[in-house]
C-alpha cells in the first residue's frame, strides 16, 4: 500500500511514514469546527459544500486502494462498488472478492486462502482491510451529513414528516 497525503489520514508517524502532527489534549476535537460562523443558509452551503469534497476525496481514496490491490497473482482484491440508493444517493464500498465467486466475501473468508498468498502479501491485505474498513466508515458518514444538510436547505429540517393521502 503506497502512502499517499491525505486530509483524512490522522494516523502515527510510525505507521504512515509522514511527519508527525501533535495530538490534541484528551477531550479536545482534532479539528476545529467554527460553529459559531455556520449561519443562515450561506453558511450551510459552504459545511454541505465541505462534506461533498470530503466525501469526493474517501471516494477517490477508495478507488485508489481497490486498484493498488488488483493483483493477478493472488486470488482476492477489494472493489468499490457503487450502490444506487433509494434517496437517489450513490454508495460506495469497498468490498473483498475471490476469484470464481460472483459475490463480496466477507474478511473471514479471505483469511481462509491466507495458506495460498506469500507472507509479505498477508501483512498487506490485513492493512489493506484495516484501511477499507476505515474508508468505508467515513464514506458513510460524509455521505448522510452531506445528505442531511441538503435535506435542511431543501425543507428547513432534517426531519420530513410523511403525509398519508387517505
């Protein structure tokens, strides 16, 4: 897995070969989110415009990983998939895949072919896996926060209340 700089990546020097940032006091977010200068709808189309290119660059991130991890040689890799949703979102996920079977397998079942796949490789697709399931967590995230905020702008709330014709 190559190390690439990403925003998103808060990780140790010692595991992502970056120089080191200081970590923030116990109880203090890493970031700073000036909430007192989110105001009005400007100020909501600039978070909503801030979460679709955070999610933009997990998606990226994501597509990167899946083709750093397309081997020949060995019998799985990760996709990303793209799943159209219901709202009309799109989904993506990053997903491990064997050879000859149609469908995503979960990391049990990669591990199983583990005794087939050369040592070095094994220590690789285990941060290969540690690092989808992180991307996959923030995809979510980014994704339904860009959602609820374009749910507020559109309606005035996050919270459409359905109304039954009868």
């Amino acid at each position: 897995m190559t190390h690439r700089p990403s925003d998103l990546d808060r990780r140790s020097k010692a595991f992502k070969g970056k120089g080191e940032r200081k970590a923030p006091a116990r109880g203090e977010p890493a970031m700073a989110l000036p909430v007192s200068r989110i105001e009005g709808d400007a100020g909501i189309r600039v978070l909503l415009r801030s979460y679709e290119h955070w999610l933009d660059e997990t998606v990226t991130e994501m597509q990167t990983l899946a083709l750093e991890n397309a081997d020949d040689r060995i019998d799985v890799s990760l996709r990303c998939a793209r799943i159209a949703l219901a709202s009309g979102a799109t989904r993506h996920r990053l997903d491990w895949f064997m050879r000859g079977e149609p469908h995503a397998v979960g990391w049990h079942r990669v591990k199983g072919c583990f005794n087939r796949i050369p040592a070095p490789l094994r220590t690789y697709l285990q941060q290969c896996n540690a690092r989808a399931k992180e991307l996959n967590a923030l995809e979510s995230v980014f994704r339904y926060a860009a959602s609820q905020l374009a749910m507020y702008l559109e309606h005035g709330t996050v919270k459409v209340r359905r109304t039954d014709e009868r």
